[in-house]
C-alpha cells in the first residue's frame, strides 16, 4: 500500500488513533466493486494488515514527536 493511500484512509477514519473497526471502513470505501469481491479477499486482508503496520508505525511517529516537545 503507498503511504498516500494510507494517509487518505486515515484521514477518512478521523485521524492516527481511529479505531481498528472505522479504519476498515474508512478502506473499504475506497476500493472499487471488483476489489470488495469474493475473488480479491487474499489481497483486501494483506492489504489491511499492511495498512495496521502502517498505523502502528505512525502512531509510534506521533508519541516520539511529542515526547520530544515536551521535554
């Protein structure tokens, strides 16, 4: 997934700490009819995992940054 795609989603689900449930929602509407079917299931669910591992790294980003602003 590009970062952009992520940034889109996450904008879509209210920000860096969306809960899991929204961020899928927030995913699921950008994919096209074809990519919501059946035959594309594998690729939605390593794309979602990729998009977690994403979140998680932001999430980490957003802490450290303001860590440092506050010290």
């Amino acid at each position: 997934m590009m970062y952009s795609q992520y940034c889109r989603i996450e904008s879509k689900a209210g920000g860096v700490f969306a809960p899991p449930r929204r961020m899928i929602k927030a995913f699921r509407t950008i994919l096209s009819p074809k990519g919501k079917s059946r035959e594309c299931r594998e690729y939605r669910h390593a794309m979602v995992a990729e998009m977690f591992d994403l979140q998680r790294e932001a999430t980490q980003t957003y802490v450290d940054l303001n860590r440092l602003h506050t010290n």
